[in-house]
C-alpha cells in the first residue's frame, strides 16, 4: 500500500475507533415505504421523501417528457450557453407557490447556501446562525469570510445579544467600500435532526428591530406547513418580511436541486455573484420539470390528502411510543428523533432494527452534537397504518436500553 493510502487508512481507523465510520448502503429500487436494501425488503423509515414524491408517476412522467423534448444533459452553466425553458418554468411556479417575486434554482441546496451566503455577506459583515442550523449553512457561513456568532438554538433573548453585538462592533455609521456593514441572521424552519421548528415571529421581529436581515431554509417545512405546503414562514404569516428563503427541491418536492426565494433584486443579484450558480454545470432538466411537477403536486388535493394522511401517521407514532421505551419529541414535524446518547449504542440499534426489517439511520457526529447520537425516525405519506404499527412494535419492543441519555 503506498504511503498515502497508509496516511488515509488511520484516519479511517481513528473515525471506526470513534464508532463514527460511514458507509454507503446499495440499494436496488425506487426510494418509497419499502427499498430493497443489500438484496433484502426493508421498511423504509429513512427518507425525506415526506409526501412520497419521489418515486411518483407524475414526477416521472415529467421527467421522462424533459428528456425527450431537452434532453440529458444540460451543455453548460446557464450564463454560458443559454438559459434551458424547464428552469424558467419552475423558477416561476416556485416564486408563485412562495409567493415571492422572483426565484433561483441551483443544482442543490448545499449549492443554493454556499452561492447566495458569500453572494450577500464578506469580511467586513457578520453572520449569526442558530447553533443547529445544517452543515451546508455552516460551511457557507465560513466561506464567506464574515465574522461568524452563534445563537443558543431558537433563543430569542440570546439572539438579541448577538445584535446588539454587532451593532456595537459595526458602529452606527461605519462604512466599508462604501456600503454599510450588514448583519445576516441564519436559522432553519424546521430543524433537520430535531425536528422542531423555529421561533420565526419572534426572529422576524428582532431582525427588524436591529436592521438585520434574516435567512429560513425550509427544506424540511416546504410542501409539509402552511397554506398548500408554502412553508412555515407562510403558516406564521411572516413570509414577506423575511429576505431570502432558501429551500431543496429534494425532499418533500421529491427530486433535486435546491432554491432561493426573494425579491427580484435578490435573484438578479445572485445571478450576478454566487459563485456556485455561475460557475457550475446547471442541473438536468429532468430534474427541473419534476420538481415543477413536485410543486404543482404539494399545492393540488392529492398533496392536501397526502399531508393529512402523513400528519396522521406520524399523531399514530407518537401515541404509540408514548410510555413506553422512547421519549418522542412534542413538536409537530415528520422528523422523529430518538435520543440514544453513545454513538456506538445508536449503530447497534440500527443494525438490530435492520435484521427485523426496518431502515432506520442512525444519526451522529458530526451530523448532530457528540454524544447525541440518535435514531431518526421520518414518515411519509407513502407509508401505511399497518407500517407505523409494525415499526412501534419493533421500537417499543427489545431489550431496555443499557445507557442513559
Ligand atoms: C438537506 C438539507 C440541505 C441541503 O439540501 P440538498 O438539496 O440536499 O443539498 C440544506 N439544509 C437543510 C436543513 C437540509 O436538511
């Protein structure tokens, strides 16, 4: 072996040694309530697929006619060689379905955060992020170079001192390159591996109080809350007063690629200076006529039906857990997350709940924080009553736990 896959091989024996190692899990059929999984049929309990989407012959179908009409690939950024029609089109029925005057898509949300954070703040600028905001806002946050605080997580009062923070460092008329220093505040709707949702009235106060600006990602609340599945920031009635509301395409919208949500002069800005829009390949078209089938799906009766079978589901879940071995969480989301603590404990659970059938992941550093390692749980429209039993069966059932939390 040569050195540099010596050098490669202990960092991956210190990851295993940690109970951290990851791997890949092949599976051979659509993502749906049940995949073949190493050649078995498991219960899938894994997937942000929240509305069943993914997998959904309308989606497919306009995929399929994406291919034919435009084919596979997509020849280039969009500012190099031509804006293809598909992209257009669901950029309009993503600012109609939020109600914002305009949106831009990217290849991913990851992509959608890294493009439009260093698009809007630098150096001279500060970012303040909820403590449990994604990975990709994170990183995004740090390669944008603007000084970087953290609020306690969805802690209005803590956020407050940050603000004022800033306020203090910037100074009231502090000009850099001519402009006025900016302060962006960060949070998620709906948190990924907690599942909770965040304070955003309260948030949309605050900011405006200070002069802030405030960015949501809704990738875990788009399709699922408010009027037609618009997002939290619409059932909290506060969508108009948030700046930049970034989402995917990816989980409830069932296909790829991730969005930005904004005023006109957001979007024209972006496609300016993010650098992850302008510099990268664009997306298959395939991949945008199905999240514009995805979004005409959330927004018709069957996505109405589909939320409230899902809801349904997950109230079924809940009140079996309850008493019994798990704590689940009080807050309404799709996202349940069974604490377990040690991270090893948390991959032997898993792996227990695979040999009866059930696809769980277990979610750990650097994921969430160490030592809070978890199972988590998410439903789907696509799964049955019979399903959910099953799975709470399976859950409340086994040897107690042999740690604390
Ligand atoms: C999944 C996710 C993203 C990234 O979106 P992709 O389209 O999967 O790249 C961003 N933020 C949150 C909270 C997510 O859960």
């Amino acid at each position: 072996m040569s050195y540099f896959d010596d050098a490669l091989t202990q960092d991956l024996d210190a990851i295993r040694a940690a109970g951290l190692r990851r791997e890949l899990r092949r599976v051979d059929s659509p993502q749906g309530a049940r995949v073949t999984l190493d050649g078995r049929e498991l219960r899938n309990f894994s997937s942000n697929d929240y509305l069943g989407l993914a997998n959904h012959p309308a989606l497919k179908e306009a995929a399929i006619r994406a291919v034919e009409k435009f084919g596979a690939g997509a020849g280039a950024s969009r500012l190099i060689c031509g804006s293809l029609a598909p992209y257009h089109e669901l950029e309009e029925a993503l600012a109609a379905f939020k109600r914002t005057e305009a949106a831009l898509t990217f290849s991913t949300g990851y992509a959608a955060a890294l493009g439009t954070i260093s698009a809007l703040v630098g150096k001279d600028d500060v970012i303040i992020l909820d403590k449990l905001v994604h990975a990709s806002i994170v990183d995004a946050a740090r390669l944008s170079g603007a000084k970087l605080r953290v609020f306690k997580h969805n802690d209005g009062a803590d956020l407050e001192e940050r603000l004022q923070w800033a306020r203090e460092v910037q100074g009231p008329k502090s000009k850099v390159q001519g402009r006025a220093p900016r302060v962006l505040v960060i949070t998620e709707s709906v948190f990924s591996m907690d599942g909770d949702l965040a304070p955003l009235r309260d948030l949309v106060e605050l900011k405006d109080r200070y002069g802030a600006w405030l960015m949501i990602d809704e990738a875990h609340a788009t399709g699922l809350f408010g009027t037609h599945g618009r997002g939290l920031a619409d059932a909290h009635e506060v969508s108009a007063r948030i700046e930049i509301q970034m989402g995917t395409l990816g989980k409830a919208l069932g296909a790829s690629g991730g969005y930005i949500c904004g005023s006109r002069t957001l979007i024209d800005l972006l496609v300016n200076r993010a650098r992850s829009f302008i510099f990268s390949t664009a997306p298959v078209p395939a991949a945008a006529a199905a999240a514009r089938a995805g979004i005409e799906l959330v927004q018709s009766n069957e996505g109405e039906e589909r939320r409230v079978r899902l809801w349904s589901l997950i109230d079924q879940l809940k009140n079996a857990l309850v008493g019994q071995r798990w704590q689940p969480p009080v807050v309404q989301s799709a996202i349940i997350p069974l604490l377990v603590g040690a991270e090893a404990e948390a991959v032997d659970l898993a792996a227990s709940l695979r040999e009866k059938g059930f696809f769980i992941p277990a979610i750990r550093y650097p994921t969430v924080a160490r030592g809070t390692a978890r199972l988590r749980v998410t439903l789907t429209a696509a799964h049955t009553a019979e399903d959910v039993r099953e799975l709470a069966a399976a859950l409340n059932g086994g040897a107690p736990r042999s740690a604390d939390r």
